[in-house]
C-alpha cells in the first residue's frame, strides 16, 4: 500500500500523474487529503479537472496558524497510518501537510519519498523553506526536478543513493492537459476573445505573506499594476486570503472584484479585473494565452517556461532558478519601481523563449514509480 498525500492545489497537480501511474502499474495505493485546502474552487474542482479519484480518506484539517495545521494533519494522519499501515508514504511539495505526513511516517519507521525535492530559496523567512529542508532531511527518496535540487541535497549531506533526478511532474500534468485546457471557455467569459480572436492581457496571481500582509507593499503592487492595466486588462483570480487583505486594508476599491465572472462587461477591459479562483484548466488557458503574467507561486514559474510565456516573480529570490537560467522567469522583488521598470522591458521586447530543462518532459511520473517499484522489489500478482 502507498500512501499520496495531498493538502493545497499545488499538490494536487502533482498526485495526478503519480496516481496514473500507480493504477498503470497495478500498485495498490490510496489518496490522502489533508484538508488543507478545503475551499471547493481550492479542492474540489481541481481534482475533477485533473481526472484524480475521490479521495481515499480526508482528514478535513481546516486552516488556522501553522501550528495549528501542522499539529492537526500529524495527529489525524498517524491515527490513519496505524491503522493502515502503509509500506511507503509519497509527499510531494512544500507545503504545511508535506512536512506533517513526512514527520509522522518518519516516525513511524514507515519510508518516505518526496517529490520535487530539493528546491532552496535560501530564504529561511519562507515558511515553504523550512518545510522543504526538514522534509527532504528525514525522507528516504528524494525525486529532483533539475539539477541543482541535486547539488542542493548534497551539499546539505543527503548521500547519492537517496537523490533520483527525475524531472518534473507539474509539467507531465500540464502536457497532458494541454488540449483539454484549449477547449475552456473562460477567455470568452472575461470578454477576452471575440470573433476567434484573443486580445492581449495580463495575469496576475498573489498570495504570499510578504506581498498581501503588509497593506503597503499590497498597495505598491497594485498601483503599479493598475497603470499598467490601463494599456491592456489584467485577470486577477484572487486567493482567500489575498481576497481577505484586501478587505481588512480597504484596497478591495482597486480592483474591479467579480464574485461571478458572467458579470465581466467589455467596458472593463482597462482594469484590474478581479474574479474567485479558477479550476485547473480555465486557469491553463488563461496562462497558455497571457501576454505577461505576474506571479509569486512557484509553480507557475515553472508552468510559463513550458508555455513559453513571459513571467515576472513578485519575490526577492526563487527556489526554482532554473527558470531564470533556462526558462521565461524575471525575479523582480515588489519594489513598485522594479516591477515597473521590468514590465516595460517585456512589454518594449518580447521576452519570451521556448526552453524545455531536462527531463521535463511528461515523463517524471513513470520514471518515479520505476524506481519505487524497484526499490519496494515490486512484483505484480
């Protein structure tokens, strides 16, 4: 029995192709959610977009501080696991139920294989960080997307023996779903697209602490991007905790918030254009379309250097460097001058370039589930 264990939207993206696999290969597994993300455009919709299976068991955690959540998912996943009694546990991420599930399993003596290990923003401020350097300490099998994941574990003394590159499985899932996210008609909704014809746009995404916690540097970046809405729309699907500052620092004014995307007239084509999260593929096709896109996920990162679209990261550093070097990335910090100044460059130039790092190539999954069935001397009945 193999344990997935899923708890944000990222994870999501990630299990799915592990889970194809896994059926493919007649490996007895189970889907584990958290609960982390419980919202149903958070959750739910995902796992319908992305074809997974119900899941297998739900802890229902909720949110609360990080404490809270953290201690919650180890208490309701070690009563799971004893009773279970998995032969390996997969957590994938960097997220508060990654480092959860990883202790408890650890603990429990039962293995532990993390995928998309490896990742350093060297900047311990980041909550992510943290989970990922103690996570990656305590697993088994470290499954890296690109090579300096690589030099990162070993530097950090995780012997070779534990350290697989295999590539990376958000893009298997992203190249899988590529047609099917061409037939969403969420450009047509936001008055996008008009006569077979897409208009250019913008799309930003926040949800980091440093970006929506400070009611200054929200407001920074908004204004900064409500200048640059008045030469072509920006599509802004709001987080729930991005939605809730800007309601407790009064900014929800700058953004033309939509709580149904129907209501989105042509006339609000200069503007910052609010709307609730979107499903997986809606969210693909806004991307694979977008003139330039800002963001302070990590994923999406990795997403634009596939698709070839332009991508400025809101942060001051980037756990995923390769696609700055290979990719379509600018990190910019969110100084309002830098954005500015970079926005323009992408605008005046066209930024964009094809790249495809290594093994990124819609195959990380199979090569995953290669080794475990090696490692775990997997025989089929």
């Amino acid at each position: 029995m193999i344990f997935l264990v899923a708890g944000a939207r990222p994870n999501f993206m990630k299990i799915a192709p592990l889970a194809s696999e896994l059926k493919k290969a007649n490996m007895e597994h189970k889907i584990i959610h958290t609960g982390q993300h419980y919202d149903i455009q958070m959750s739910e919709a995902f796992f319908k977009d992305l074809g997974i299976p119900e899941p297998d068991i739900s802890l229902g955690v909720g949110s609360g501080t990080h404490a809270e959540q953290t201690g919650r998912v180890m208490i309701e996943f070690e009563k799971v696991c004893r009773q279970e009694r998995p032969e390996l546990i997969v957590v994938v991420g960097d997220v508060n139920s990654t480092i959860a599930c990883a202790l408890v399993a650890s603990k429990l003596s039962i293995p532990v294989a993390h995928v998309e290990a490896g990742l350093r923003s060297f900047d311990r401020t980041m909550p992510e960080e943290i989970n990922r350097l103690l996570t990656d300490q305590i697993s088994d099998f470290l499954f890296t997307t690109c090579e300096d994941a690589n030099i990162n574990l070993k530097n950090e003394g995780i012997p070779d023996n534990k350290i697989f590159f295999v590539g990376n499985v958000m893009i298997d899932t992203l190249l899988k779903q590529v047609e099917l996210a061409k037939q969403s008609e969420i450009l047509e909704k936001l008055r996008l697209k008009e006569r077979g014809v897409v208009k250019d746009f913008g799309l930003l995404t926040l949800h980091r602490p440093s970006n929506v916690d400070n009611a200054t540097i929200l407001e920074g970046i908004l204004n900064v991007i409500l200048d640059f809405s008045k030469q072509i729309p920006v599509i802004f699907p709001l987080h729930p905790r991005t939605l809730k500052q800007l309601g407790r620092f009064g900014l929800i004014c700058m953004v033309k918030y939509h709580e149904d995307i129907s209501s989105v007239m042509k006339k609000e084509s200069r503007n910052i254009i609010g709307i609730p999260p979107l499903g997986y593929l809606d969210f693909q096709c806004l991307l694979a379309h977008a003139r330039l896109v800002l963001t302070d996920s990590g994923g999406i990162q990795e997403e634009t250097t596939i698709l070839g679209i332009p991508c400025l990261t809101l942060r001051n550093n980037t756990e995923r460097p390769i696609t700055v070097r290979e990719g379509t990335n600018i990190v910019v910090g969110n100084d309002p001058l830098e954005i500015k100044n970079n926005i323009r460059h992408v605008m005046d130039k066209d930024a964009s370039r094809l790249a495809v790092p290594k093994y990124w190539d819609g195959k990380a999954a199979e090569r995953i589930v290669g080794i475990i069935k090696t490692k775990l001397n997997y025989k089929e009945a």
